[in-house]
C-alpha cells in the first residue's frame, strides 16, 4: 500500500519576536485545534541549524518549514497553513543542535 500526499504551501512566515531566550523551548501551537491555520512558537538559545518538519499520525512528512536553516539566539513564531490537508490528528518537530521536541495539534475543518 502506497499513500499519495499532495501538499500546497501557502504562505509561511517565520518570523523574530525576541532575541533574548534563556533555552530551547518549543511551545505548544495556537489555536489548538485550528482551521485553517496555527501558530507555532519555539525558541533556541544559540545560532544553530534548524529544522522544523509537520508528520501525519502515519509518521510521514507532509511538510519541512524549516529545513536546516541557521537562525540567530531569539524566540520564533512560525505562521502554518493547513487548508490543503485532511482533518487529523499532526505532530510537529523541532531539531536545533542536539535539542529536539515533539508536540500534538489538530485540524478540524
């Protein structure tokens, strides 16, 4: 069995909201559960690689936000689109160095 994913990327945004974090955090998005789109914020405490990829409850990858790109110290908001995904249950991680974390969200159309 083979499942075919078709992802359409609206706009992304990544953007700096504070410089001064005292870890790496990844917090949980907002809303929660959304339709179409959520907030997620994560911070990192150093100038590092990172990567920010969303997984269906199958453990594939339905899109890389962020895909191994140095980011300055500071706290990040990133805006994600779900309007070309099914409801369902969505994981998304964060690698930065040896720091990564995992969370749960939901989209409900």
């Amino acid at each position: 069995i083979q499942d075919t994913f078709k992802v359409e990327v609206g706009g992304v945004g990544i953007t700096n909201i504070s410089s001064e974090v005292e870890g790496y955090d990844l917090s949980q998005n907002y809303p929660n559960p959304f339709n179409p789109s959520t907030t997620i914020t994560f911070s990192i405490p150093k100038s590092e690689e990172v990567t920010l990829r969303i997984y269906n409850s199958l453990g594939q990858i339905v899109q890389t936000v962020i895909n191994g790109d140095t980011l300055s110290a500071g706290k990040y908001r990133v805006d994600f689109s779900g309007a070309n995904l099914t409801s369902g249950i969505y994981y998304y991680t964060i690698a930065s160095g040896t720091f990564s974390e995992t969370k749960k969200m939901l989209l409900i159309k």
